[in-house]
C-alpha cells in the first residue's frame, strides 16, 4: 500500500502538526511546519486522522536538533525539534485562531509572544515519576501514550539546575529507602529561597521509614525540606526541615523594597519565575493603574499579583479558595507590611456574589483561574461593572469561551498577549485586556 505524501502547515494546540490527507485533517506528532513528510496512518476517526512520521523527505527550516537525548521518548516536552522563534510563532497564531473562533476576536489584537530569558533549565517545579525496574529505581516521566518510566539520569532538561541537583541527591535516598516499592512520584519545587520535596507513597508511613529519612538529613543538600504525602495525609507530612519557600517580585517603583512572596509546599505557583515578573510586567502595563483606583484579584492564590500591585493603587481586595494559600497570602501582606490589601477565602463565584451584596465597586478585576476557565463567574464580573479586566489565561479555548460570554455583557478585548511560560512545549500562558 501506497504511503500518504503530506507537508505539516501548522501547530496545534496539544503539540501535534497538523496537514491534511484525502481532504481530512490529520494530526502528526513530532512533525514541524513546512517539513514534507511519509506518513503512516494509525487512527481514523469520522472527522480526522492521527499518523506517524515514516520519512520526512524534506526536513522544515524551523526544525532543529533537541537538547534533551531522550526527547521523543519522554512524555514531558513536545517542541525541542523546533526553533525556539518558530516555537514562539505558534503559540501566537494557536492563540490568535482559537480566540478567533471562540469570540470572534481579530488576529491583529493578539500580539507576538513575549519569549522567555530561558529556553531551558527554568522550570522551578516538577513532578517525576518513580518505578522500580529491575531493581534499579527509574525516576522520570512517563513515555509517550504509556505508563512506563523513562529514566531521566542526566537530569531534565527544562529544569532550573537546583532541581536536577535535588533529583540526583534523591537517587541515592530511595534506592536505600524502606518504603521504596510504595513511592509513586518526587515533587521538587524551588523558589528563590528553599527547596521543598515531596515524596509520594501509596502505603502508609512507617516508623522505619521516617527514622531513615531523618538519618539522611544532613547530606540532602540542596534539598531544605522533606515532605511524605499519602492517599490519608494529602497535604503531607512533614519529615525534616524548613516549610518555607519563597520567591522576589519587585514593585513598580524600583526605589521601593523588593517583596518576598511565600507558598506553602504543594500549594499553587507559577512554574517559571523569570516569566511570572514579566508577567506582572506585564499587567502593570495593561492596566495602566491609577493611584485612586479599586483592584480585585480573583483566584489570588498568595498575592502574587495583589501585594506587588497593592502599591499603586488605593486598594485590593484578594480571593482564593484554598486557606492555605489565603493564609500564606496574609502573611506575605503582613510581612511585607501592605496595608490596603484585604483577602477573603472563598470560591471565586460565592466570593463575588458576597461583594456584589455588600456593594464594593472596583475599577479593574484580575483573574488567573484554573485551565477549566471562569465560566461560572462571569456574570457576576459584568455586575461588578469594572472597566477593565485583565484575564490571564493557561488554556487559550476556555479564554476564548469566556472572552465570548464577556463580550454578551458589554466586553471587547482591547488586546491578548501569549507569554511563553513553558519553552519547548504546546503549552501557551497569555494575559488579555477587555473593557468597557
């Protein structure tokens, strides 16, 4: 049987290029825009088709040789074959399209994305999944479309070099470990300040167990805090060590002292700290704020944009569901010493239908939801009236949704901004205006 002749137009969202076959989309995993390339069909559905690459028989300009020698194999990256500008571009037409056919919003209000100061070794927080094979402890990332580990012995590649510093250290604690055949996953999670580290278990924790990791405290380095979390202690239990970690934004005014921020270990935080402040950069510019203006930040987590922002306009008030980002937001507000910030903890919907009762009036709302979006609080954002809103997205179709219900209650979006968080993957962060 013939094999089908195809050239790969574009990205999608999900990391898979995409062209077409007999008139079907189909979508081609490590493939790159403009490679011409034999495929080999392995799903047809009714309205698309999925293939493999059998031979690419002239190669796209954009492509490139990853960094990572296990790339391909591993599930974590999608794009290192990719060049980082031609990475960029996609991201910025991904999110140009689906907000076009999610709101109608014009491709020439969404600008070109803002590239990361790194392209590797930045990401502060991962997730690696733990295997015993023959008696060996594999630690790594599942392989592509399995549950099987690949072992990441010279580190990851995307990760800040104190995570791999931290995951070589762990190799040797588990291997001796006695509740080693129960580990599931290692958490590692870097802020400025201290690394926390999460070891995951199916079983119970043992006595033996927390004597052993007690033993090796001191040659844990750079590792500044132990964690054991189960099915029973969600949260964790803690082993040795510190709690905190901690991370600088700066304020506006660069005579002003930089702020500390703290999170508590598992608790939410951006993965890519160099991007979170041109993140914040970033929404400063947008909101271009003023000091009599009223600011509320929904889904707050721990003031991550509220207390930098605190200082340039008359007030904030912060809402987050989990209490222990809320009380970490307290006590960055109080160690930081900012006095016109005020968090409630709530879900963002009962949050807001609490202030709309008690009559606040605010000038700007910021959200950073969660990737399932803000459907549900949509309504109660155009009773507030704001005249502006400033969305900071990480799934570019739940934005598009929402940017589509806001523009039903008197919205337009001024602007969208994809924001490269997460280099050498699909995944796309962006921060989009809409007013009045």
């Amino acid at each position: 049987m013939t094999l089908p002749v195809a050239t790969i137009d574009k990205l999608a969202f999900g990391g898979n290029g995409v062209c077409r076959i007999d008139g079907k989309v189909c979508f081609v995993p490590f493939s790159s825009p403009g490679d011409e390339v034999v495929l080999r069909v392995a799903l047809r559905k009714k309205s698309y088709c999925t293939a493999s690459i059998s031979e690419i028989i002239t190669p796209s300009t954009a492509r490139t040789t990853p960094l990572c020698p296990i790339f391909g194999r591993c599930g974590g990256c999608h794009w290192q074959h990719i060049r980082y500008s031609a990475q960029l571009e996609q991201k910025r037409n991904i999110l140009a399209e689906t907000l076009w056919r999610g709101a109608r919003v014009p491709a020439v209000l969404v600008e070109d994305a803002v590239p990361a100061p790194l392209m590797y070794g930045y990401r502060n927080r991962l997730q690696f999944k733990v295997a015993i094979h023959h008696g060996k402890t594999c630690i790594g990332f599942y392989r592509q479309g399995s549950h099987q580990v690949e072992d990441v012995a010279g580190g990851c590649s995307i990760a800040a070099p104190i995570i791999n510093q931290t995951l070589n250290c762990f190799r040797g604690v588990l291997q001796l470990y006695p509740g080693r055949e129960e580990v599931t996953q290692l958490t590692i999670d870097a802020g400025d300040s201290g690394v926390i580290v999460f070891i995951h278990q199916a079983g119970s924790i043992t006595q033996k167990s927390r004597e052993y990791l007690c033993s090796q405290a001191g040659d844990l380095w750079p590792c500044t805090g132990l964690f054991i979390k189960t099915v029973r202690h969600e949260s964790g239990e803690k082993i040795c060590g510190e709690s905190a970690i901690s991370y600088r934004m700066n304020q506006a005014d660069p005579a002003k002292k930089t702020l500390e921020l703290t999170y508590p270990p598992g608790g939410f935080a951006q993965v890519h700290q160099r991007q979170n402040v041109s993140m914040l950069a970033l929404i400063r510019k947008l909101g271009n704020f003023t000091p009599a203006e009223n600011l509320l930040d929904l889904y707050c987590g721990n003031g991550n944009f509220s207390l930098p922002l605190a200082a340039e306009v008359a007030s904030v008030v912060g809402i987050e569901g989990n209490a222990d980002s809320v009380l970490a937001a307290e006590l960055n507000r109080n160690t930081n010493k900012v006095a016109n910030v005020r968090f409630f903890c709530d879900d963002a919907n009962s949050g807001l239908q609490y202030l709309l009762a008690k009559g606040y009036k605010f000038d700007t709302v910021i959200l950073d939801p969660p990737r399932s979006g803000a459907a549900d609080v949509v309504a109660g954002i155009a009773r507030l009236q704001p005249d502006k809103i400033i969305y900071v997205s990480c799934d570019p179709s739940t934005l598009a949704r929402d940017c589509g219900l806001l523009t039903v209650s008197g919205y337009r979006v001024v602007t969208s901004v994809p924001i490269d968080m997460f280099p050498q993957t699909f995944h796309i962060e962006s921060v989009t205006l809409l007013s009045r």
